[in-house]
C-alpha cells in the first residue's frame, strides 16, 4: 500500500519561504511512470493544484505560482520536496502531497494533509 | 475564482439520483479527456472517484458515474447513500501540463 506523509514547519513568517517534504513508502519514487504531486486548499475552499515532479525530475507548475515554486526530488530518501517563496497570507492552507498516475489528474493516493500558517 | 465552475450545493434524498455539473472551456473541459472528480470529506484528503471523464477506480461503486458534453461535466450519484454525503470536486487537465480544479459542490442527502 502506497502511503505519503507530509513533514515541514506549520507556520511560516512573510516574506520567507514556505518548506514541505513529503515522504513516500509503498512505491519506489525511481521506479518511474508517476507524478509526484503538490496540491493545497485554502482555509474552507478549493483545491489548487500546485506542480509535480515526474521521476524522471522534469517538474511542471500551476503557471500562477510558477515563479515561486520549486518542487525536487531526493531519490536516496525516497522522498520530495516544495519550496515556495515569497509566501503571504494567501498561501495559508492545507499542503497535500500525493500521486498522480498519468499527469491528468488521476490521483490515487494522498498525504493526510500539513496546514501552513503564514504569519509574523 | 476557480477556473472551472460548479454549484456551491446539490441535494438528494436516500435512493434517489443527483448530478453535479462542472464547467469549463474548450481550453480544459472541452478539449481534453482527461475530466476527474474527488470526494472530500471534512477535515480528509480527497478521493478519487472518477478520472478520465466516466472511469471509475477499483473499489468506488457503481453508482458513480461521469460524463462530458461539450465545455460541461458531470457527476451522477445514483441511489444516494448517506455516505455519500461529501464534498466533490472537478478537475480538468487543461494543457500543457497545467491542471485545475473547480470550486467544489457540498452534497447534502436529506
């Protein structure tokens, strides 16, 4: 059984840049043919996808937050990782991790969620 | 604003039929097949329950069911359960690799 485990500071002062690893057992992030996926949901709204990482490293992000995301990979650890920077108050919200089977959305397993509180 | 619109709440009493819309563009609903639906409920991840406009994954009933017309989708919940009583969300691939979600539909059974 596949499972992903979200880890990572739940608050984060403004200006800095917000960390989360996601920690996959279950599944080699190396065996290949997933995306490895980051998607978050603001306090009682939506979901919105963020990016994913394919295990072949190529990532691909949500084009209103590529500028400020980083997604990477630490195979060794079977692990991998968001950064996005220059967080404000609108970036608090639930940070799922989680895996996508094809890159069009098909998401079979998921983290239980970390929040992320942005605030001094 | 999320990029793909559905109703903020659908209802349906025990046994009968509800059908949950989801509305895009011919940039992501309309050009591709790749139309997904999530369960959420409070305080959990998301489920999947449909991906690929009408697939369903090993485990999730029958009476689940999607389809697509046009820049709309659907989610068709047959004999309501009081389980299915949830949160549900559209998403729609939307090219180059860009994925997006609508803004959820709470399902109440009455």
């Amino acid at each position: 059984q596949v499972q992903l485990q979200e880890s990572g500071p739940g608050l984060v002062e403004p200006s800095q840049t917000l960390s989360l690893t996601c920690s996959v057992s279950g599944n080699s992030i190396s065996s290949g043919g997933y995306y490895w996926s980051w998607i978050r949901q603001h306090p009682g709204k939506g979901l919105e996808w963020i990016g994913y990482i394919y295990y072949s490293g190529s990532t691909y992000c949500n084009p209103s937050l590529q500028s400020r995301v980083a997604i990477s990979v630490d195979r060794s650890k079977n692990q991998f990782s968001l950064k996005l920077s220059s967080v404000t108050a609108a970036d608090t919200a639930v940070y799922f991790c989680a895996r996508d089977v094809s890159g069009y959305n098909q998401v079979d397993f998921w983290g239980q969620g970390a929040p992320v509180t942005v605030s001094s | 604003q999320s990029a793909l619109t559905q109703p903020p709440s659908a209802s349906g009493s025990p046994g009968q039929s509800v059908t949950i819309s989801c509305t895009g563009t011919s940039s992501d609903v309309g050009g591709y097949k790749y139309v997904s639906w999530y369960q959420q409920y409070p305080g959990k991840a998301p489920k999947l329950m449909i991906y690929e406009v009408n697939k369903r994954p090993s485990g999730v009933p029958d009476r689940f069911s999607g389809s697509k017309s046009g820049n709309t989708a659907s989610l068709t919940v047959s004999g309501l359960q009081a389980e299915d009583e949830a949160d549900y969300y559209c998403s729609s691939y939307a090219g180059s690799n860009n994925l997006v979600f609508g803004g959820g539909t709470k399902l109440t059974v009455l």
